[in-house]
C-alpha cells in the first residue's frame, strides 16, 4: 500500500474531464487534502464536465482547494463585458459550447443561463494556498516579493521572470500555467502542466514524497502554444514578459 500524502496538487485540466476522472481515481485514496492549480475551463472539449467533476469531488473530499487559473479569470471579465475576444479566441468558445450555449451569444445571455453552482464557484476561487509543504499558485510568483504583497496578474500570468529565478520563498512554489513536457523540478519550485490538452499528460503531485501520478491524454486542441526552451517548453513568453514589465512600472 502506497504512503498516504499529506497533499495531492493537481495541474492545468483544461476540459479534459475523462482524463480528470481517471487521474482522481488513482488518487483520491493517496492523500488526505487536495489543491486544483486553476485552468479548468477553455481549449479542451468539456469544461462544464471538469465543473462538475470538481465540485463532486470536493462535497465528497472536503480538505479540497480549488484556486484561480488565469482562464477563470478570464470568464470573468468576459461575463463582465471585458475583452470578449481575448477570452474565445483562447479557448473560451469551447467552453460555451460544453454549457450548450452558442459563441456568439452575449455576455450577459451567457451569464443568465451558466448553472448558479458553476457561477458561484468561479467566483469564489482563492489566487493563493499555502500549507506545511508548500505554496500554491496558478503561474508563479514574483520574485523578492513578500507573499502577502503579491498581485493577481502575477499569480495568474507570470512566466519567465519566476522561472528562470533562483530566488527562494520559505517553501517551495508549486505551479501550472507554464507546460512543459514533464514536471519541472527545482530547489524552489515544482511546475506540474503536463500540456494534457496539447497531447501531453495530466499530472499530479503528492506531496511530501514528491510523487508524480499522470494519465495520458489525446490532443484535444490545436491552438499553437509552445515555445522550445532547452530547459522544457514554454508557452505565452510575450505574456510573461509583458505582465513582468507592468509590475515592475506599477510597483
């Protein structure tokens, strides 16, 4: 029998929902407490399953925490009236598609006919976890920068600055939002998107005994998304680099 983990982090799902299935049932009985890295929604083919997998998960697994992805994040301001097409062009046509509602439906149609438990639990997504092993966040965080200064934009969109840093936090950052093609492991941080929607695996880590746990998944999106890196591919460099550059400005 296989030791139990203190904690099970699980990585970008971007409506893969069969491949979320199959990894929560190699998991679930590993670990006592769970924390979703964000990205549920967009590119894949069942966002709305995904939706519904996690909160299933989560009344019946309690100790479950479920942060922002910067693909929430953009729902979000789409359903406010904020950059439409930013968010379909990046996969968010798929996703309305999964809830049975048409791309070309307006915000606020699309708002009125989401389920109330889906719209509640976008929400209420925390940008930020933290536990006795480790910190939790979608994309990274910004270097030299006390935990409780930190920003939403860097949490959600921050790429090569937090990477390629050797800098320290009091714990290791454990993160998504960045695919490479296997887990990313350093002294300082652990990245864990596999690129399951790209073809690549959806992946787990149990933690303390860094264990990765992974089901491989069929390409389900064609949007040209990586960048080669010697040090593993990485995706959105002029992203990363852009949202960088404005916290330095606005700092």
């Amino acid at each position: 029998m296989p030791d139990l983990a203190a904690t099970c982090v699980i990585g970008d799902i971007h409506g893969c929902s069969q491949a979320l299935a199959e990894l929560l049932a190699l998991v679930e009985d590993r670990s006592e407490s769970f924390v979703f890295l964000g990205d549920y929604i967009d590119r894949g083919p069942d966002s709305k399953g995904v939706i519904d997998l996690i909160l299933a998960f989560r009344k019946k697994h309690p100790q479950t925490i479920v942060l922002m992805g910067n693909h929430e994040m953009m729902l979000l301001d789409y359903l406010q009236g904020h950059d439409e097409n930013f968010f379909l062009n990046a996969g968010g046509a798929e996703t309305l598609v999964s809830y049975g509602l048409s791309p070309d439906a307006t915000p606020e149609s699309v708002q009125a006919q989401l389920p109330p438990e889906h719209l509640t639990f976008f929400n209420n997504l925390p940008i930020l976890w933290e536990d006795q092993h480790g910190i939790y966040v979608h994309a990274g965080l910004e270097p030299g920068v006390h935990l409780s200064r930190q920003v939403a934009a860097c949490c959600l969109w921050i790429r090569d600055d937090f990477i390629r840093s050797q800098h320290r936090f009091e714990k290791p950052v454990i993160f998504g939002h960045t695919v490479f093609k296997k887990p990313l492991v350093q002294r300082n941080k652990i990245g864990i998107d596999t690129g399951a929607v790209y073809g690549g695996r959806l992946t787990a880590l149990l933690l303390p005994q860094k264990e990765f746990v992974s089901v491989a998944v069929e390409r389900k999106s064609d949007l040209p998304e990586f960048l080669g890196d010697q040090e593993g591919l990485f995706q959105g460099r002029a992203i990363g680099l852009t949202v960088s550059k404005l916290l330095r400005l606005f700092r």
